[in-house]
C-alpha cells in the first residue's frame, strides 16, 4: 500500500519501548457518496500505520496491510501497554455475493510492532468493534456490534487465546466500545443500538456483565475512563439528522457508576480521548461534514474541540475545523500534540497543542479514509 511520497520517504525503523507510539486502521472500501457510505469500485487494501509521535510531527514507522472498517466506533485498535503488540477489529469486508455491499466480519489482527507484520489472524463475535487492553496486557475484551455479545481473550506472547463469550444485548443492541478500568477489575460498554451502557466486574480473566445498566444520550458510542479512574466520557452519537449532540461524564468513584453531566458539542461526536493525565478532553465531530452537501445541516469541515475536566466538569478552551467525516483522535505522551482523522478527505490531521490554542501541523495525506486510532496511554 502506497502512500504519499513523503511518506514513502520516511526510513522506517524499529519502535523502541514506550516511544509514544501510535497505532492508525485506514479502511479502503467506502466512501461518502451524498452522504451515503458507498463502496468504491476497486477497493484498495485497508491499511495499519504505526507512528512514532515523540517528535514536533508524527514520523511514520511503517505500513502493513490487516482488515479494518470505519464501521464502529475509532476505537477499533488497541496497542498493548509495553507497546509491542496491536490488535485491529475488522467489523466489516466486502460481500462476496455482491462487490457493491460490505458484509460483517469476524477477524481480528495480531500485530508485532517490533517486527512490523501480523502475528496472529483470530476471529471475535459478529462485526468486533472496540477493543481494550487491560493495564496489565494479558486481557482483551472486544465488543461484537453485529451479535450483541462481547469477546474475552487472555493475550500473552503475541497471542490470544478465547475464553469466554458473553451476552450484553440482543443482536440489536450493538454494543460498540469497552473501556477497562485502570484498576482492571471493571469496565464499561457503550450500546448505540439500545441506548445503553453495561457495567462489567472482573476478576483476572473472569468477567461478568452485571446489573447495572446507565443511559447517556441517543446512542453512546465511544468511551474513555481516566486514568485516575474517577469519571469515564462517553459520546453520545445521536441520530446523524442535523441535531446537536452530546458528551456525558460518568462517576465511578462516588457510589455506583452513573451519569452525572452532559454537554452538548455538536453534530455527531464521533470520536474522543482524554489526555494521558486525564485533565483535558479532546472531541472529534462530524459536525455535518458526513451528510450529503444538500442537507441544510451540511457543513464542509470537522471540528476538534478541547475541554477542560475538573472532576466531573467539563468546561471548553478551543476549538478548531477538520477535515470531513471526522473520526478518532489521539494524544502525544506529553498532552502537547493530537491527531485526528478523516475517512472522507483521506487524511491524518496533526494539531500543536499550548494549553490554550490549536495550530494545524503538517497533514499526512493517504490513499484510503482514516478510520481508527489508538495509543497505549
């Protein structure tokens, strides 16, 4: 898979440990076509980059080719957290009956980033979606939008192993996103397809589904908890019809997990992260940039917005525009850089952060949509 010639340019190298390292799942198949997700004639290979983020400006590392998709949340990648290994979901693939429709996949990807090639190709539920390390790297949980259940693997040397599978909903609950608490002992899955968000209990490589359920917004789709472990952020999707929509903050500390505060961002958060400190939040929206251009909410640019969190308060510092039909985001170590993408435009778009304003780096250019993005803080 080709890239721009800058790109091509960069000298690959071995990503040392902890080198700040990115992990980034491009997606070939689709685009928007009024606002209508389209398979493109010809589909070139989705695509894994891993990135070094350490410097002023990414510096790829180097390209693989593994299945992914831009169905599901951005959160479809996870990087282990001595940065060795990668796990990318493959919610979706080309139907085979049919070259103009997707289908669900099953496939997940096992990447070793020190030998820069796949490891391992296993299979999950129907259409895996989220994926999450524990802080200890030895459990993945990944939630299977297609069939309603959420997939439980012990990982150890550069594979996984199944161990359970559990029921979270019905086939149309679609559970999107798990989040791992940094204890490793609960986690939380977002539901977009019936508005809730299952609490789970674990015990090594037990894990149950509670009963305890909360409810956001319209659709909870991806979710992060802090690493001080004290409020999770969950973004509310919303129905994609103009409306403006909503992040919500969960308390985990003061009783049991419930939502607490909402604040409304704008037309479809499709993605967020919290720092690596856990005091500043970072938005990726569609902001109508994903609707046909006829729609009267049709606007021609993302947006990236930054808030501060005291405790359970959000409050905004800056925002700035992005590339089209905006999707993940993700923080340097230090908190001074973001990287956001775009599945329409076919782009990583790079932002310096002061603490106060965003100024637009160097974009990296690609030859498919940008559809997932992950580090290991």
């Amino acid at each position: 898979m080709r890239l721009l010639l800058s790109l091509l340019c960069t000298t690959p190298i071995a990503a040392p440990a902890l080198a700040d390292i990115a992990v980034v799942s491009n997606e070939g198949r689709q685009t928007l076509v009024e606002g209508v997700q389209t398979v493109v004639p010809s589909p070139k290979p989705d695509t894994v980059m891993v990135l070094d983020l350490a410097g002023a400006q990414p510096k790829l590392l180097f390209t693989v080719e593994a299945p992914g998709s831009a169905v599901g949340p951005p959160f479809s990648v996870a990087v282990s957290p001595d940065e060795k290994f990668a796990l990318v979901t493959a919610p979706m693939k080309l139907d085979p009956a049919d070259a103009t429709k997707q289908t669900a996949d099953n496939r997940i990807s096992v990447i070793d980033i020190a030998q820069k090639k796949v490891v391992q190709t296993t299979t999950a539920g129907k259409s895996p979606a989220g994926v999450s390390f524990n802080k200890q790297g030895d459990l993945a949980l990944v939630a299977n939008r297609g069939d309603g259940t959420l997939s439980v693997f012990s990982f150890a040397g550069g594979q996984l192993t199944p161990v359970n599978v559990l029921k979270i909903g019905d086939e149309k609950s679609q559970p999107s996103h798990v989040a791992i608490a940094g204890d490793g002992k609960s986690a939380l899955v977002t539901r977009d397809g019936d508005h809730f968000i299952s609490v789970l209990a674990i015990d090594g490589t037990n894990v149950k589904v509670t009963d305890r359920t909360l409810r956001s917004g319209i659709r909870p789709y991806s979710i992060d908890i802090a690493p001080q472990g004290d409020v999770a952020i969950v973004g509310d999707l919303g129905s994609n019809s103009g409306d403006n929509n909503t992040v919500s903050v969960i308390d985990l500390k003061n009783g049991p997990a419930h939502v607490v505060s909402s604040v409304t961002v704008g037309q479809t958060p499709e993605g967020l992260k919290l720092s690596p400190d856990g005091k500043l939040l970072a938005v990726a929206i569609n902001n109508g940039s994903n609707l046909s251009p006829k729609s009267p909410f049709y606007v021609d640019h993302g947006l990236l917005q930054i808030y501060r969190r005291d405790g359970t308060k959000l409050t905004k510092i800056t925002e700035a525009p992005t590339a089209r039909w905006t999707q993940g985001v993700a923080w340097s170590a230090n908190g001074k850089m973001l990287i956001v993408q775009s599945m329409l435009d076919k782009m990583l778009q790079p932002f310096a952060f002061d603490g106060k304003k965003l100024k637009a780096l160097t974009v990296m250019q690609l030859e498919t949509g940008s559809a997932a993005i992950r580090t290991a803080h």
